[in-house]
C-alpha cells in the first residue's frame, strides 16, 4: 500500500500528535512493516500538509515509544523496529523500581499467573513438551551438586524453566510477559538462590512442580506452586528483616 493512501492530512492544532497516531497505526496494522524505513521528511511533509518540525515532533514521540529508531548515512531515516522483548522487561524493571512496588506484591502477582499457566500446560501441551519440562529441572538438580552450587546457573536455569513452562501454556500473551519478566526483575526468585537454606528446597519444588505436571495431576501441580511461593514469601520476609536489623552508619 503506498504512503498516498495511508495518511491523511493532519489535524489543525494538534498536527504533532495527530501524525504520531497515523503513523503508529500504519506500523501496528503492519502497513509499515519492522525494518522499513517510513517516508521521507519531505514525503510526510506533503502527505500530511504540515511543516518539517511538526514531523520531526512526531518521529520523536515514536522514537521514544521504541517503535522507530533514527539512521545515519545515505539510507538514512526513520526505520520500523522490531519491538524486543529484552527492551519491554528492562523498561518494565525499571518502572516498578521507580513506582517502589513492595516485593510482596510483585510475588502475588507471579503467584496468580503462575497457577494460570500451570492448569494450562497441563491442558494443552504435548506429552513430549511435559517431559522436556522435567528433563529440564533434572538439569536444575545437576547444578545443584556443585560445591557450592552456582548460583547464576541456577538463576538461568530457572528462567529457561519459567519460560519454557509459560510456553506451554499455549498462549503467547503469557509466554511474552514471563519472558519480560524473567529479563527485567525475576519476582526475587533470585533471592531463593541466594540463601543456602532455601536454595535446595526451591529446586526440590521445581523437580515435584514439573513431575506433577507431566503426570497431568493440577491439583497436586498447584500445591507445589502454592509450596514454591510460600518459600519466596518467607525468603524475602527474612532477608528484610536482616537488612533492618543491620546498623547503620551513624547508628
């Protein structure tokens, strides 16, 4: 479809954000595809009757959405990018960090959608996909042997896990959001792997969570979620407490 007949002249007074819709729009209904560069300055000049600023006002809110990026050089312009996963987990970190969201909540949160996923996978993925699932864990308890355990193995042994499972669950929409999750803060899970007292039950329950999926039982599967979070409760509650009973400076 050509530029002629995807925008329209943009509105009197609102130019700016008028043009950044139209051309969200034309790149979300994908008529401006990831790696095509969007029309010229010059062309959004004459497509939408307006002055070079408004038009680099507008390249500029898209810019900061993380739907274009800017290129230098003869091929130069606006380009559609790819929206990367890694890109929505930092900026979601990031934001909870920035909101103070309490831990706790950040747990219940993960807690709810697991459960989800857990009665889906066991629903809707394949008898091979379960196996793989506990074959996976076997890999976590291998890790575990080590003297000490390596505690950034068992970390990305536990995302390949987290995600592996929200891949079963058969909806995209959970595996995108556990993969922006496990990219950008990992719901403390990682404290679970800090602490030597937790570290072993934790992957003990990763083991029995993937044994009770594959052999299809929900019930038994959930209690082992359930299990799982009440251990990260009790982790986080505890590391807390320590950092509370620690003195400062100029105590």
């Amino acid at each position: 479809m050509s530029a002629q007949s995807i925008f329209a002249p943009a509105q009197i007074g609102r130019a700016g954000e008028d043009i950044a819709m139209q051309l969200e729009a034309a790149i979300l209904g994908e008529k401006i595809l990831p790696g095509e560069r969007l029309p010229s300055e010059r062309e959004l000049q004459t497509q939408f009757q307006c002055g070079r600023g408004v038009i680099r006002e507008a390249i500029r809110a898209l810019k900061q959405k993380g739907l274009v990026e800017t290129r230098k050089g003869a091929k130069g312009g606006a380009y559609v990018k790819n929206i990367e996963m890694t890109n929505v987990g930092e900026s979601l970190a990031l934001f909870l960090k920035q909101q103070r969201v309490a831990p706790g909540h950040i747990v219940e949160f993960r807690e709810s959608i697991d459960r989800v996923i857990v009665v889906l996978a066991i629903a809707r993925a394949s008898a091979a996909e379960k196996q793989a699932l506990v074959a996976e864990t076997e890999k976590l308890l291998e890790i575990l042997k080590g003297e000490p355990p390596d505690r950034d193995s068992l970390a990305r042994q536990d995302q390949i896990l987290n995600i592996s499972l929200a891949k079963m669950s058969g909806n995209p929409i959970f595996e995108w959001v556990m993969t922006a999750i496990q990219q950008g803060f990992s719901s403390h899970d990682y404290a679970l792997y800090d602490d030597p007292e937790y570290c072993r039950k934790t992957v003990e329950n990763w083991y029995v969570t993937a044994l009770r999926i594959a052999e299809n039982d929900p019930m038994k599967a959930l209690n082992s979620i359930s299990a799982h979070y009440g251990l990260l409760h009790r982790c986080v509650e505890k590391q807390k407490a320590e950092a509370e009973s620690i003195p400062s400076d100029g105590g």
